[in-house]
C-alpha cells in the first residue's frame, strides 16, 4: 500500500530532509532581507564615541524611526548629515522628517555621530531635528573600544 515515507519493513517512518531545508532557505532569505534594511542605515566611515554606561538598543520601533549620521571632515572644517543614507540640505532633511513625523507620531531619530564631531555641530543636528517635531532623540554609542 502507498504510505508517506519511511521503510515498510521496519515500520519506522523515514525523516523528510527536503521540506525542512526549504523552511530553513525561507528564514534565511527573511533574516537577510531584515538586516540588509537595518545596516543600509548605517555609515561605517563614522567612529562612533566611547560611553561606558551605554546599553543596548531595544528594537521594539525599527521600522519607524530614522537615522541620522554625522560625520566630521576636517579638512573643511564642517559637519556631513546623511539620513538613512539620504543626502540632502539640512531643510530638506528637516522637511522629509517633518512629513514621516506626521505619518507616524512614535517616530523617534537616532544620532550617529562622529566621536570627532564638535559638540556645537550636534547642537544644531539635534535643533534641526526639533525644528522637524521629533522630541524621541537616541545617541549611538559604544560600551567599548573594541
């Protein structure tokens, strides 16, 4: 008689390997495509701080919330903001953030900001950032120099 796998003789059923690697190539594409999303946000040029009380971020918002990487060039002496890779004048960045702020009311920024980068220059980030509505304002740091 037809059964689903396995040796009739011993009456053990036999394990089916190929649904199990076609479940384990469906979570592999998923975790791929969630953490391609979240690192395009990320500018690895930026040396980020040392803050030996820093703790982990929770992740209960990813999706709604922004980015915003401050970077120093000391050659020109100024301060480069590119949101989420995003590289725009300062108005326009306010403008972009006014609008998704309005879409979504638990939209917060997250700051990645140059351990280089002058105090002064992060002061005017984060009035940009308030010029825009958002009052949810993150640092990114590390607990470590490693």
């Amino acid at each position: 008689m037809g059964g689903g796998g396995g040796n009739m003789e011993s009456g053990e059923p036999e394990f089916q390997i190929a649904p199990m690697i076609d479940v384990l190539l469906v979570l592999l594409i998923f975790f791929m495509s969630i953490t391609t999303t979240q690192v395009a946000k990320v500018d690895k040029d930026i040396k980020l701080p040392v803050a030996a009380d820093a703790k982990k971020k929770e992740d209960k918002n990813a999706m709604f919330e922004a980015a915003l990487n401050v970077r120093w060039i000391a050659q020109k002496q100024e301060s480069k903001i590119k949101l989420d890779n995003i590289d725009k004048s300062p108005e326009e960045l306010i403008e972009i953030l006014r609008q998704r702020k309005e879409n979504n009311p638990t939209y917060r920024v997250i700051i990645r900001g140059d351990k280089l980068v002058p105090a002064t220059e992060i002061q005017k980030v984060m009035t940009m950032i308030g010029q825009a509505g958002i009052d949810d304002i993150s640092f990114s740091a590390l607990n470590n120099d490693n």
